[in-house]
C-alpha cells in the first residue's frame, strides 16, 4: 500500500484513458499530460500503467513495500525521507519510505509512477478518475488523508537512466486547426483572436479552462446549435466572447460555437499552464498538425523501445 499522508492540491488516479464509450456519453477522462505519463511508465519498462496525477500541489505518501518510482511532469521539489531526489530518474523505494512532494513549479501537473501501477479497479477498460461521475481511480474520488492504494512489491532493477523532457515544453504559442464555425467571425475578428493574449482563469480544472481578454471576440450574427461532438482541445466560443479550452473530463458533446482545435502534439503542453498563466493561438495547417503529431509520436515510442 502507498498511504495518503497528505493529498496536495487535487491527486487522482489516471492512465492513458477511458476509449470506446464516448457514442453513451462516457467521457475519456484519462491524464492530462499524456507526454509526461508516457515518459515515467516507459523508464519503468511498462506502458499504461496507473499513476497518481498531483495538481498545482503535490502530496506526501508512504509506502509499505518495496518498489520503484519514477516522479515526471511540471518540476516539483521532491525529498525521500528528508533527502532531495530527481526527477525523471527511477528511484528505489523501501518499505517505510516517506516521499514528499511540494508545490509545481513551470507546469501544473506532476505524475508518480510506479512499477506495475496502482491496483484500483478497472472500470471499463480504464483505472482513471472520472470525478463528476465518481467513476473509476480510488471510489471515483480524488485521493484524502488516510488513503490506502495498493500496488505490488517488485525488486526489479533499474539502470540509472535519466531523461530530460525540455525539448517537448518549450514556451511558443499553442497551435490550433480552425473550428467548423472559424469562418462565422469575420477576418478583423479571427486576426484579433490570433494576436491577442488570454489568460487562464481561476476556474480552469480538468473539465475545461475558462479564458480571459479585455477585448472579447463575437459573432456578427447570433449562432444557434445542436449539440456536437467535442473533445479534448476543442475550443468553444460563448455568447460572453471568452473562449473556453475542453481539457481531458470534458463532456462528450456541446452546444457552443467551435472556432478551434488544439492540435494534439499540443495538448500535454496546454495541459502544464496553470490558472493566471497567459496563452496565445497560432493557426496551422492539417498536415502541420499532422506532421508534429507524428514528429511526437516517433520521440515517444522510441524512447518506449529503448527503455532500460
């Protein structure tokens, strides 16, 4: 068992994701960071495993087996039993060990994995935490003081294998495919969401990240709609002129005008920008989406071969 000492800011249990149930209004839910998570199961020599995702705040957790660990993500100062430990580099853990997390800094999230992953159930092919839903992670919850999650003992052996993720986090503006509505603003209106900054608000979480600018962006003409079909990235245009970003516990579908998608190379790094952080938008091609996606992909999966 690993004990909840203290949970930090917001701490669930996540893997890669919930796929295949979206047509019954399941949502994917899943990391935020599917880079960060990806890199620590694969210095572990294992692919979707479950992790703890800490938010803004890391947590303090024991552990009563011996195990191996790997910290990644949004740079959080970490010590082992009092003692500082790095990131990105697997750590050998003992029964006993008090791990200590503090609060992210340049990002928002930080992922704690372990060999094997944590042993919750799994609830329609996924471990992770839907929290609306109180579905799958720990009793659909995040994780509280007097928490026992249980994961197995291993003595597996780790070269002393180190990665640096920072090529992957450069600040640079957040890379979107224009929306099916995108051409209902007119050309002053698109060029004004391009080159203007928004900042993050207070109310981003998992769900979404709600955007603020002095100067809104509106429709010439009111725009009624059905329900569509969203995702992870979309980016939605209220009546308020303030654009909101779906993030990984967005719902299935949605009623407000689509002027945008994060391309998907981009969305581990949106996910590290916190509340009050600033963003900006840069449109870019299909086959620009396409290219970064698969440029991601190849780093990924061969740093997934290589291993240890």
């Amino acid at each position: 068992m690993i004990k909840v000492l203290k949970p930090g800011f917001s701490s669930t249990i996540q893997d890669a994701g919930r796929t295949g149930y979206q047509q019954y209004g399941i949502i994917v839910s899943g990391v935020m960071d599917q880079v960060a998570f990806r890199i620590g199961n694969a210095l572990l020599n294992q692919t979707n495993k479950a992790a703890i995702e800490m938010t803004l705040i890391g947590g303090t957790f024991q552990f009563t087996k011996q195990t191996t660990i790997v910290l990644t993500g949004g740079t959080i100062y970490a010590t082992l039993n009092n003692k500082s430990i790095p990131m990105y580099k697997p750590i050998t853990i003992h029964a006993g060990d008090l791990l200590t997390c503090g609060a992210i800094r340049n990002g928002a999230r930080s992922y704690l994995c372990i060999v094997g992953g944590f042993n919750v159930a799994t609830v329609l092919g996924s471990k992770s935490t839907y929290l609306k839903a109180k579905l799958g992670g720990l009793e659909g919850r995040a994780l509280k003081v007097t928490d026992e999650v249980p994961y197995n003992d291993s003595t597996t052996h780790f070269t002393k294998q180190y990665y640096t993720p920072n090529v992957l986090y450069q600040k640079q503006p957040i890379r979107i495919l224009t929306g099916t509505e995108w051409n209902e603003l007119s050309v002053t209106d698109q060029r004004l969401f391009l080159e203007q900054t928004y900042t993050i608000s207070l109310e981003a979480d998992r769900m979404g990240y709600r955007l603020h600018t002095p100067r809104p962006t509106f429709f010439e003409k009111p725009i009624e709609l059905l329900s569509e079909a969203v995702t992870f990235g979309t980016i939605q245009l209220p009546p308020s002129g303030q654009p909101i970003i779906l993030m990984a516990d967005c719902q299935t579908t949605g009623g407000y005008p689509k002027i945008g998608q994060v391309i998907t190379a981009d969305l581990p790094r949106l996910a590290q920008l916190p509340p009050t952080q600033t963003i900006q938008f840069q449109v870019v091609t299909l086959e620009q989406a396409e290219a970064a996606y698969a440029r991601l992909e190849k780093h990924l999966q061969l740093l997934e071969l290589i291993r240890c």
